[in-house]
C-alpha cells in the first residue's frame, strides 16, 4: 500500500428523519444501503488494509435498524469508532448502545437556541437534540458538537461554543456549508465573514477552555496557536511533503452507503467499490486518490503562493464547486488576503 489508512467515513444509510435546508446527502440519498452481509464483508476489508477509525454518518445512522450489529462487529477491529447523529431519535436505549460501542459521539448542533437551529433541521429539533447530548454527557458518553455554518446561524458561532462548554461536552466543531445538495443555491459566505464566524468561536474556546476545530484547516492555522507552531515546525522540517489539511487520498477515504469510495461528500467522484474491489486496490490503484495526492503541487493563485499550502491547501471540494476546477484557490480563505 502507498501509505497508512487511518480514517474511513462511512455514509453507512441514505435515509434520515429529517431534510436540513444544508444537507449534502441529498444527491445520494437515493442509494440504497447494503444488507448487513455485505456491510460485515466491507468491515473485513477495512481491518484487512489496518483501517483505524470508522466514523459513522449518513443520513441518520440510527435509522439503520442493524446498527447495533455493525457496532458491535466493528467493536475490537478498529482503534476508534465514531457515529455522527442529529440527536433527535435518541433515547436511553439508544445512548446505552453508543455508550458500549463507540469512542465519540458527534451530534449536529446548528445555533445555541431553538430559533436558529430549528430554521435549519425543523420545530423541535433543537430540544429534542439538547436533550440526547445531555443525557449522552450525564451517561459517560465522549460528545463533541458540530455546527455547520450558513448566513442564518453565522453570528451566533460564539454562543454555540458557550452552549458546548455548558453541556460539558468535549469539543465543538465548525464547517462552512458547502454549495451542494439542498444548499446547491445557497449563499456562500465571503471571507470576512467566515473569518469573523470563526474568530468568534476561537475566541469563546480559549475563554471557556473548550478545544475548537474545523475541517477548514487555515481557520485553525489563524487562530490555533498550537496547530500554527505545529504547520511551521512541519514545513521546516519536512518541506514539499502534506502535512495536514483535506486527507482525501492521504490517509482517508469516503464510502458511500452502497459500498463505493467517492472522492469526498462533497465531490462525489468514483474511486472504486468495495463490494468489488478490496480496499488496498482502490487506494493504489485509483485514479482519482492519485490526483488528490497530487493536488497540491498543481494549484494556482493564492493558494499557490502561501507558505501553509501544504498544512492546508484549501478544501478541493469548495474549490471545485466555487471554481470549476480542483487546482484553482479556495476563495474561502482569508490567510492572505487583507480582511483582518
């Protein structure tokens, strides 16, 4: 194998009991999942190529009625096991089982009130989803938070880290939305406005003492000190090599819930399928793992010319969706540009 496989995210069903205004599910929702046979054979593979952490998402992964199977198949396998969920069809039944099963668990959590987060997810939603990560907490089960960031909610970003430290979770996570699904028309954020949705949020973790973290790594490159000495101690002495940022191809991959690798959720490129094909031949052999691990070295404008491009690069899926291309810049970033 290339190199070392750490993280499989796995949409493991389509389905889900809600329709979030954001949700990029909606372009395969329509796939079916994978009978539990077949699911298990895929797990095979996984620890086969020494896959070490499974996130599990969809959808609504508690809509998958053989979850506690997959859960307790995957239990021992693999070093972590993390489910992503939007809280609301959890009770105690459900909670004892993710407490037995799972290393993390990760509720979608869209404002710090009912009246923004409800906009996106439904009436409702907010207090039934409060309700699960408090009873997650008070049960021993690790929690972390995950926010995704629109025009609607993206004044509120500090009020939902405070919500987070007062639930007494263990982070809080924040991501863009991206321009795909049920967003594909949605408004995108311009920089300045992602950099002061994320300096709020930065700001009220250092007050609070809560860890903040986001897949748009140069939000954590400005405002982490830690993640920045760790980017320029990396670049001094490991130069013209990925460090960190999009993993896609470097030590992460995508699987959908019919078995088949695409490049991203959000870019949603065939790589290969794991019902077909085992998972050391789609990661060497792909066409499309090889151009991500090559991206980097290809891109143009500003992301070209910054120091951190190796930490970062950008997100190829906003990139592409925003640009056309994958080796144009992320014009969500604001590192080098004069917006702060």
């Amino acid at each position: 194998m290339i190199m070392a496989i750490r993280l499989c995210q796995w949409d493991i069903v389509g389905t889900c009991n809600l329709n979030c205004t954001y949700c990029r599910q909606k372009i395969l929702s329509g796939l079916p999942h994978l009978p539990k046979g077949q699911v298990f054979k895929i797990i095979d593979k996984l620890v086969a190529s020494e896959v070490e952490i499974v996130s599990l998402a969809g959808g609504e992964p508690l809509t998958l009625s053989f979850l506690p199977e997959v859960l307790r198949y995957l239990r021992g396998k693999v070093k972590q096991i993390i489910v992503t969920t939007n809280g609301t069809l959890i009770k105690i039944p459900q909670a004892e089982m993710l407490k037995e099963y799972c290393s993390e668990v990760q509720v979608s959590i869209d404002g710090s009130c009912s009246a923004i987060h409800d906009q996106f997810r439904g009436r409702g939603t907010f207090d039934r989803a409060i309700a699960a990560v408090r009873l997650l907490v008070e049960m021993g089960v690790t929690v972390v938070l995950r926010l995704t960031i629109c025009r609607e909610n993206k004044d509120d970003t500090g009020n939902y880290v405070r919500l987070a430290h007062e639930l007494g979770v263990r982070a809080a996570y924040l991501r863009r939305a991206l321009p795909i699904g049920n967003y594909q028309n949605g408004d995108v954020l311009r920089p300045e406005e992602l950099y002061a949705a994320f300096k709020d949020a930065f700001d009220q973790g250092k007050k609070f003492g809560i860890h903040v973290g986001s897949a748009d790594y140069f939000s954590q490159l400005e405002f982490d000190r830690r993640e920045r000495d760790k980017a320029e101690k990396n670049i001094a002495e490991r130069p013209n090599q990925i460090l960190s940022g999009c993993s896609i191809g470097i030590d992460a991959f995508y699987l959908t819930q019919d078995g088949k690798v695409l490049f991203c959720p959000y870019l949603p490129v065939y790589c290969g399928d794991l019902t077909k094909q085992s998972l050391s031949d789609v990661w060497d052999n792909s066409e499309m793992m090889n151009i991500s691990r090559n991206i980097r070295w290809n891109q143009t404008g500003k992301c070209a010319a910054c120091r951190f491009r190796m930490s970062c690069g950008g997100c190829p899926a906003y990139i592409f969706l925003t640009t056309g291309k994958l080796t144009e810049s992320d014009g969500g970033c604001w590192v080098n540009d004069p917006v702060c």
